[in-house]
C-alpha cells in the first residue's frame, strides 16, 4: 500500500506529513503499537531524525521474501533495540542498544539469513521484557498477509 501524502500548513511551513498504518503487536505479552513500513522509501526513512520513542511503540519493517535486512544507524538521534523476525513471528536475532553513528563507516547490523521482519523499539526493550532467540512474537495478522512485492 502507498503512503498518501498530506500537505499541513504550518507556521508558515509546508511540511509533508505520511499517512501511518499501526499494528498492535505484543512482544512478551506486552501490547506495542508499531508503524508498519513495507515500501522501500519508508523502510529507508526507518526512524531516521526522530529525538524520541515512547515505551510501548516502536516500526514494524516488511520486506518481500528473500530478504536479507541490514540495518544501520546514520542520522539516527536514539538508540534502539532491533529485534529479527521470521516470517512466522519467531525472534530470530537481537540486536540490543544499538547507538547512533554520527559519521560513516557506520556499523551495519545484518540478518544471518533472510527474514521477513525488524522491529525497532526504545533501548533497553528486549532485556526489560526478557525476549530471547526462539521467542514467539504476535504481529497481528501481519504474517498471514502476502509479504510486499518491493
């Protein structure tokens, strides 16, 4: 699906905002509300220039099959968690306060194998939550759905 764009006035600014689909998803019993992006300039985008995330939020990255996702951290302001998950929900890798890289060569965090899904959530998430390789995640309906095609 593409994200449609919204033109807001604003103090004498034009700024686009993107239109969000949410997925409730719970990692260790615990309800999160994660921004879905499944198309390749809002996977690129990520969390890229936010100072913040709340608990209990955090993206849901959907990529097409035969993925192998690499993640870095250029122009990222926060930490993050980032979780690897299969195409069945299943944690696959964890990658735990993952710092910002101011310049390059910046440290790129890569799946073992192709995997459908990365999660990013506030630092400190998965050891507070005790999530661990193996774990079963529920994403919703998120995996019974066709992976995106791009």
């Amino acid at each position: 699906m593409l994200a449609r764009w919204i033109m807001v006035l604003c103090l004498g600014m034009v700024l686009p905002l993107q239109a969000q689909t949410l997925v409730q998803a719970r990692l260790a019993g615990q309800s999160y509300q994660l921004e879905l992006v499944a198309d390749p300039d809002s996977r690129r985008q990520g969390l890229m220039g936010r100072s913040e995330l709340a608990p209990g939020t955090g993206m849901l990255f959907d990529f097409p099959e035969g993925t192998r996702p690499a993640i870095w951290m250029r122009n990222m302001r926060i930490s993050l968690d980032l979780l690897f998950v299969d195409e069945n929900a299943r944690l696959v890798q964890i990658f735990a306060e993952v710092p910002p890289c101011d310049a390059p060569p910046c440290v790129i965090y890569e799946a073992e194998r192709a995997l459908r899904f990365v999660i990013e959530v506030p630092p400190g998430t998965a050891a507070q939550l005790g999530l661990q390789t193996g774990d079963q995640l529920d994403l919703a309906d998120r995996p019974s759905l066709p992976p995106p095609r791009y």
